[in-house]
C-alpha cells in the first residue's frame, strides 16, 4: 500500500498518480508518485513523496473526494 492516498493527476486530469520506489544510485530507496501517462509520454506529472504531501495540503480535502478506486 502506498503510504499516501493516490489522487487523480492534477496535471491531466485523466489519470491518477501511481506510486513508486526509487532504485537509482543518488536515492535509493526514496518514495515518489507519477501520473499512469507519465511513461506513455502522456503526462509529465511526477514529484518525490516530500513534494507530493505539500501538494497535497495545497489541494485540501476535494482531493480526497476525487480518488478513483482502481478494479
Ligand atoms: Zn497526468
């Protein structure tokens, strides 16, 4: 489980965010969330856990209405 909600990408609005854990050299290990178009070339939205929850806080709470629920 990711430890923080998965909301729908506030760049596309097509999408939602997906989460992931780094495995490259400079931060091994480090949290991060990117949009599910990121590798289709669809989105550019990503940004490190850190940055994730300030963004978070900056959409405020109708984020949390907008989760889709993946089947
Ligand atoms: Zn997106």
């Amino acid at each position: 489980m990711p430890p923080l909600p998965l909301i729908l990408c506030p760049e596309c609005n097509a999408g939602n965010t997906l989460w992931f854990v780094s495995g490259t050299v400079e931060n091994p290990g480090r949290h991060f969330y990117e949009c599910e178009w990121h590798e289709l070339g669809g989105c550019r939205f990503w940004k490190w856990e850190n940055n994730y929850i300030v963004l978070q806080h900056l959409l405020g709470s109708s984020t949390l209405a907008r989760i889709r629920v993946s089947a």
